[in-house]
C-alpha cells in the first residue's frame, strides 16, 4: 500500500475509519469521506459527501482520481444511499478507473439454505437486504473487475452497535433481547479492514465472503462480550426471532471464508 492512493467512502464509520487507519499507517495517500460528523484521525483528507447525490460523487472522484475506492457507506432504512448511493460510487469508480472494493452484507440471503457460498444467488427477506442485493447487481453491471465483499456482524473493541446493544442489556438501560435462533459468523473490525486492503491490492474480482470462521448466535456473541468485558452474561435476556416479529432472516451459516 506503499504508493497506493485511496478514497474511503463513509470514512467516519466503524469500518471506514479502521480501513482509513490501517492505510494510513502503511504509507497510503488516503482521502476520506463523512455524511454528518467529520472524523478526528489525524493526516487524513476529510471532504463531506451525501452519496445519494450522483453529481457530488462523481464531482469528487474526478477531483481527487484516486487509484483504489473502498464504499463502506451505508444506511439500513434508506435505499437511497444503500442501492442508488452506491451505484452512483460505482459508475464514478469506473469513469476514471478506479479499483472499486464494494462492502455488502450477509443480508442479500434469506437464511432458509444451510449454507452459502460466493455461487448462491441473493434472496433478500428485508429491504436492506434488498438494497444490498441491488447495489451489487448493478455494481457487476457497470464495473465487472469490482469487488463485492460481502461480511457478517462487524465487532470492535466495545465500539460496535453489537457491543453496544450488550452492554445496555446487561445494565438493564434498554429493554430487548438476544436471539438465540439468529446465526450469523461476526468478524473483528481489524480482520474485516485488512482484508478489504488486502483485495483492493490484488488481482482478484467479483463476490468474496469475508466473516468469521464460527457461525455463532447473537446470544452466544453477546456471552462472549459480556465475559471479555467483565459483565454477568446471566443478566443478558434471550429471545427468539421467530416469536418477535422482527423482520429478517433466522441464520446465515456461511461457508469458511
């Protein structure tokens, strides 16, 4: 990553700032973007952008000719950024061919198989599912040697909304439950950035899975939590998917990345 020239798209977020960190300590030139809060890591380039406005992007694109972007920008309850926002980084990518590392997610599935792999199709069951499902249709349309790295539960070191969310259920500040017929294999934030550098800087194309080996329950990952964090795991409640009404899937149990 010596040399290399990097455009982060939705910088300021868990992912995005991990990925802008880790690039930066390799030597990389690296411009980073926010919707909202501008980030505080130092020597990066901030520039705020709203990806669901197709003329800012590519504004900023053609201005900065950057040689890698990485889209890590998303929101769960808009398709305007998830599907429309990420199409328009993809067609501004390969305007000026850029190396284009797309993040999607293990929601493109519907759960029901016993496995996934690189080869099964999405059926999405929610619409950010579907968002994603979309943006990677038309991300394999405009730009074919793109990556699409499709990931699982992002954790961090306390930082992540799962970690979060365990945390409040444990001191009783919020009301919910842990599923324990939801499946998902969580991945560290660390892992998760490295390996989209890593791809970025290869020669491969299309879907890669990127999420941890364990496939584990949400009520299994926040015992884990709860015991690396000094907390009762006895105080975190559980509950079942299927019995609240909550949309979205009961497993994804990936193959190994």
């Amino acid at each position: 990553m010596t040399a290399l020239d990097l455009l982060v798209i939705g910088g300021s977020g868990l992912l995005g700032r991990e990925v802008t960190q880790q690039a930066r300590r390799a030597g990389a030139r690296v411009l980073a973007t926010f919707h909202r809060n501008e980030s505080a890591l130092p020597a990066i380039d901030w520039r705020p952008l709203d990806i669901r406005h197709r003329d800012n992007v590519t504004a900023l694109v053609q201005q900065s000719q950057p040689a890698v972007i990485i889209n890590a920008a998303y929101q769960q309850a808009d398709w305007a950024t998830t599907a429309d926002g990420a199409t328009h980084v993809a067609a501004a990518a390969a305007a000026v061919g850029a190396r284009l590392v797309h993040v999607s997610s293990d929601a493109v599935f519907s759960g029901l198989a016993d496995r996934y792999d690189e080869t099964c199709p999405p059926d999405p069951t929610t619409p950010y599912g579907a968002a994603k499902a979309a943006a990677e249709t038309a991300i394999k349309g405009l730009d074919p040697g793109a990556i699409i790295a499709r990931t699982s539960l992002i954790i961090g070191n306390g930082n992540s909304q799962h970690e979060a969310f365990v945390h409040s259920l444990a001191s009783g500040t919020t009301a919910g439950v842990l599923f324990t017929d939801d499946v998902r294999c969580p991945i560290h934030v660390t892992d998760l950035a490295s390996a989209l550098l890593e791809l970025a800087c290869s020669p491969h194309s299309g879907i890669h899975h990127i999420a941890g080996t364990d496939a584990l329950t949400r009520h299994e990952l926040g015992v884990l939590i709860a015991r690396r964090d000094g907390l009762d795991a006895a105080d975190l409640p559980t509950g079942l998917r299927a019995r609240t009404g909550t949309p979205g899937p009961s497993k994804y149990a990936w193959t190994a990345p």
